[in-house]
C-alpha cells in the first residue's frame, strides 16, 4: 500500500515559462530597456510568433518543450505563443492549482529560456562578448522573479532556485549569499561547464563557489542538458535518440565528479542530477568501482575512497517513470533517490503524475516510498514538512 | 553449479598487437615499402619506442593498453616495445597457449595500431587524403593476416574478425564477399561512422554493405571506441572517467540503431557491441521505450516496433565483470548476453578469466551460464562445436 494520503510528492525538477514582463519588472530602471524582451514576429498566414530577443540574438522557444496538457500525437511543435500552452507555464497561481490537480505538494522550476543553468547569460558573457554587468543584473532579474515573484504566491510549494553569473566566482559567491538570505534552496549549476567555455571541476577554479554553496547548504541542482552539450550521434537522428539518451549527460557528469577532487574539498556539498533518471545507476557504480580498483594508482584520483562511496554520500538522482531503477533502489541507495514531474515538458505524467507515481511504487514498502517521494528531497533542500 | 566442466568461453572482445612483419609479408610486392612499418625512435637513457609509421604519419602505441600480465600497480604506461608484452599480445600460438592458461576456449582480435575498426586506414583516405589503393591494400592485408596466419594456427580457436575500406562502400561490399569465403565470421564495424566522416546510420548509404553482411551472416562487431570519439569530459580529467564511460559509447550507438531503419531493411543484420558492459540495457530499453510511446508521431521512427524488440532481435551485449547486469538478465535477455575476455588490455582478468566468470555466475542456472558464456557466442558467429 505505497502512497498512503499522508505521503507528500516533493519533485525536484520542473520548469517554469518566463512570462514577458519579467525582466521589465525586475531589472533596474536604467537597465530596462536592454533585458530580454518578447518580441512577436510575423509567421504570413499563421498568428505571429513571440520571441525573446537578447543582446541582439533571438531564442526562438519561448516554452520549450511546454506541451503540458496535450496528447502524445499533438507533440512535435513547441509553442511559440504563450497562450499556445497552459498558464501554468508562466503564471505562479495556475501553476499550483496544476499541481493540485497532478497531486503535487511542491516543484522545482528551473529557467526556460535562458537554458536550465542560465547558459544564455553565461556564454553571452564567455563567448559572445556581452557586457557583463547587463548579463548580471538580468541573472539577478531571473532569481529575485523566482524568490519573490514566483515561490512567494505559496510559501512551502515551491523549492527556490537561482541561476549564478559563472563568468565571475566572486560574484558567484556574492549571488549566493544574497538569494540565501532570500529563502534561495538550491543552485542551478551545468553538469559540465567546459562546453561552456569555463573551467572543469578537475580545476580549483570553483573552490569559493563550491564552499559558499556548502556553507549555505544549497544543494546544486544539475540539469541533463545544463552543459549545452547533448547526446547528438548524427545530423539526421531523429530527436528520440537524444530523449533516450538524456541519462548519459548525468552519467558522465557523476563519473566526472567520482573522479574529481570535488567532494574531497568540500565534503557538505552537494549534487542533485534532474532528469537524468536513476536505472542507469547500478551499473555506472560498478563500473567506477571496478575502475578504481585497477586505474587509481598512476592518476590523480583519490587513493582511498571508493567512487561509489562518494556517489552514495554527495549525489541524489531522480526518477519521473523508472520500473528498473526502482526495482534495483537497494543497489542506487534509498536515500539518494528522489521524485520528479517535469511540469510542463513531454516526459511528465501531468495531470497523472500522483496516479502513476503510486503505480510505480505498488511493491516498495511504505516507509521507502515515503522516503523517495517526500523525505529524501525535503531534508536535501531543507524544506520543512 | 555453474560453469560444468563442458562449458567452453567463447570471448567476444579481444585484441591483437600487430606483429611488425605484418604489412611487409602480407602486401601486395608493389606496395610494400609503402605499407605500415615499425621504427626504433631514440628516447635517451631508455631503450628506444618502437612506433608504426605510415602514409608519413606516427600511431606511438604500438599495444595500446596490452598490460596482460602486470599487477594494476604498474599500469599506466602503455609497452613501447614488442619485449614490454606479453608475446601472446602478437604471436598466435603463444596467444593460445595464454587462453589456454586463462580457461578460454575461442577469442575475437580486433585491431591495435589502425584502431578497432581500422579509423587509421579510413580516416587516412576521408580526411588525410591517403592514397585510396594502398590504404585497400593495408586493409585486406590485415585480413589475410587475420585469416590466414593469425586464426590459422588453431582452427576452431578464433572467431576471424576483419576490417572494411569504409571509405568505399563497393569496396567494402567485394572484401565483405571475398574474406566470407576464406571464413571471415563478423566485420568490425564502427559504432558511429559519423565522427569518421562518413554518413550516419539514418541514411540510405550503407544499404549494400549491410545487406552484403546479412547475407554473409557475418555480424556487425562495434566496439567501444572504434568511432573514435570517447566520452571525454574535460582536458584535465583523469583516465578513469573515460574508462568508467565506455558503455555509454554502446548506448548512444545502441540508441541511434533502435531508432534508425537500419533493421527495418535488414532484419537479419546482427549487431554485438563489444567492451560495452551489459548493467546499462535494461535502462536504455526501458527508456527508449518510453521515448517511443511519447515521441514516434511526429518523427521518421518505426511506429509498430518497439526499440526494445528492436534490440532483442537484433543486437547482442558482452560483460568481462559485470554483477548488476548478470542479476538483470532477464530484463537484458539471456539470448543476448555474451562474454569476452579482452585480452591483453587491462579490463581483462587473464590469467584469472574462467575463475571470475565461475564466481560471476554462481547464482546462474548452468543452462543460462552456457548460453552466457558460449552458446549465443557459437550461434551468432556461426562456430560450431
């Protein structure tokens, strides 16, 4: 009888839909008129499409993947227009009587459009010669939207998330312990910040932000596609081969952190993988475990701690529909699983996400289920009951 | 009881270091001072490297990772000589009397110096602008070794493997029909031939090879790596990251050919992944899938077969060491599971191989143990008791 009444689904990784005024409400007065702006472009016979614009670049999806409340054989065509998808994209209160009607207590909703770790900020700085403190103050725009804009229509239904400006530690750290004060529970980070043009995890370049994450006790929540790398195998492959294999990005993420000095330096951090699902886990421990046993000794690789010791003390991964992952959670770790829903992308189950959570969970105990739905994600992000 | 006396292992994955008379013996007369050759390259204090040299460039690990024989403590630098390894990594019958020592009854030897699936004869032509003759003559010269010396010292005890001129698909077709009637039983074919330069798997352009090698019955062998891309991270990152992320190359090639046509139009076409590990399969079925339900409509996928069958009929997986996989081999198929040994690189567990596998499958019933480590092996290749 798993999914008693009482057991609360926490999911750790949704997505909101930027609505167009944010950063005209957000961003400070002399910066307003260059923020990201929704811009409607003109399609001939078809209604015209809203854009953001930026920096003199285009983002053509305003809702990527937003297709909450349509059938498979709709899907195909992100929205182009906000009243293409369900307000619960974009507006906080229709977001909460959607996870009502889903049977959801709380969300995490990561960026849209300027990407789930704020990459469109990020390499606009690194790559694309943006002017830094525009970029700044448009991260700071996005976060101060989510704490006090978004999270704060329903106090304890929303786990709050900020975005940092990576071009820059310093201001990183400083970001941190502002949105700390502010309620921030967790940061967005890319699963691998070399694509990104900025320095790897096997560097100390990440030292101060990593320890300032740690002390605020801010998990870092790393998104499959974070990097903007994907699993792409040829020009022609159908997107479904991506889909598959979104996993692989936080494979490689977690063997990258198992090997890395990482959670030697900081022991209190930590690292939660969205939408990465959990079956492959079994396997990727074993393998890094096998590894190490054979490949240690000639690299700079910690000589003492088994890799998947550090999986099982620093890394959390979650599941939307995952019947090999939970059948194998002995083997992941009870305790470094938890739930998510992935409102209002393709692979949620909304508005049937309670439903089919509680099919997945029929054969696994009460208390374990409780722990993978509810207890894990609340004491990762210190979100009181 | 598993592993009876009579159970003979069948390796799928081993690897050959190349004998430096090779190309001189086995090239065409005209050819020949043109073809690979070993040079003694001065390093100082130590004894000299010895190196291929071809088509004026230099391929510096004459055995790649051939550590056979060393304790993981002295891993780390690959053998620069021939007198650094085992002689077995390059003699034929000293390699059956290694396999002897190891419990091993049959061994598939892939390439070393031209790569797994002989990238340095392709992309010497696609990329470098190689003379496409001589790098033909390279290739059915390896062949005929392969054939002819290599697996001819101990018939029964090899599964003869050999390379394609890739860059032509005609010529790939007549060495696909030529080496079949010299008892070539499987192609070594790249798991993605995109990173080679060449089309994808969702193009029409390899049609007449695979029809040729379906025909032939000779299964497609991709081995880890043989695209010559690797799961690389970052510049910095050490070794074992790669090494713990091989199967993610066999997953991401595994995906591209379950949504590809490629056994729509050859259902007899056989794939064996190689060094890939197995624990990650029922995962990667159970997503793909999910990705199909969800994702068929509006791409150019199969819309009545799903991967997963997709995978069962047509691809087979092998495991050195790999506990969760064995566990999950109901959900992975016990017809599709195979075993290699992986001699001489420094996954293998020679001289210990039929000891671990016993070990491996000591909770197996003894008719799914033979079908493990020999059967599906004997049946896919065509090797008769």
């Amino acid at each position: 009888m798993p999914l008693q009444d009482h057991h609360q689904l926490i999911s750790v990784d949704d997505h909101l839909v930027e609505p167009p005024h944010l950063w005209e409400q957000w961003l400070p007065a002399d910066l307003r008129d260059r923020g990201p702006q929704v811009v409607e472009e003109d399609r001939g016979d078809q209604p015209p499409a809203q854009v953001w614009h930026y920096a003199g670049r285009r983002f053509p999806q305003i809702g990527l993947n937003a297709v909450a409340g349509k059938k498979p054989e709709e899907f195909g065509i992100d929205p182009v227009r906000y009243d293409h998808m369900l307000p619960g994209c974009w507006e906080p209160e229709a977001r909460v009587i959607d996870m009502d009607i889903d049977g959801v207590q709380a969300q995490l909703c990561f960026p849209s459009f300027p990407r789930t770790a704020g990459a469109a900020f990020i390499e606009g700085v690194v790559k694309e010669g943006d002017d830094p403190k525009l970029a700044l103050a448009c991260v700071r725009a996005w976060n101060d939207f989510q704490l006090q804009e978004w999270c704060s229509v329903a106090p304890g239904r929303f786990i709050p998330v900020v975005m940092l400006p990576l071009w820059d530690v310093d201001a990183s750290v400083a970001e941190i312990e502002r949105t700390a004060a502010l309620g921030a529970r967790t940061v967005t980070f890319p699963e691998n910040t070399v694509p990104l043009g900025l320095p790897s995890f096997h560097t100390d370049h990440w030292d101060p932000l990593f320890a300032a994450a740690a002390d605020a006790q801010m998990p870092l929540s790393m998104h499959f596609g974070s990097s903007g790398q994907g699993p792409l195998t040829a020009p022609e492959a159908p997107l479904a081969v991506v889909i598959t294999l979104f996993g692989c990005n936080s494979m490689y993420a977690a063997a990258d952190l198992m090997f890395s000095p990482v959670f030697h330096r900081h022991p209190n951090l930590k690292v939660a993988f969205s939408e990465g699902g959990i079956g492959w886990v079994p396997y990727l421990l074993e393998r890094a475990d096998y590894t190490w046993e054979r490949h240690r000794f000639y690299q700079n690789v910690d000589q003492t701690t088994r890799p998947s010791d550090l999986f099982r003390s620093n890394m959390w991964v979650c599941f939307i529909d995952d019947e090999h992952g939970l059948a194998s959670r002995h083997e992941i770790g009870v305790g470094n699983i938890t739930w998510e829903c992935d409102y209002p992308h393709s692979d949620s189950n909304w508005p049937n996400s309670r439903k089919r959570a509680a099919e997945l969970l029929e054969d696994v105990p009460d208390d374990e289920a409780q722990r993978i739905v509810e207890l894990n994600a609340r004491e990762l992000f210190g979100l009181p009951r």
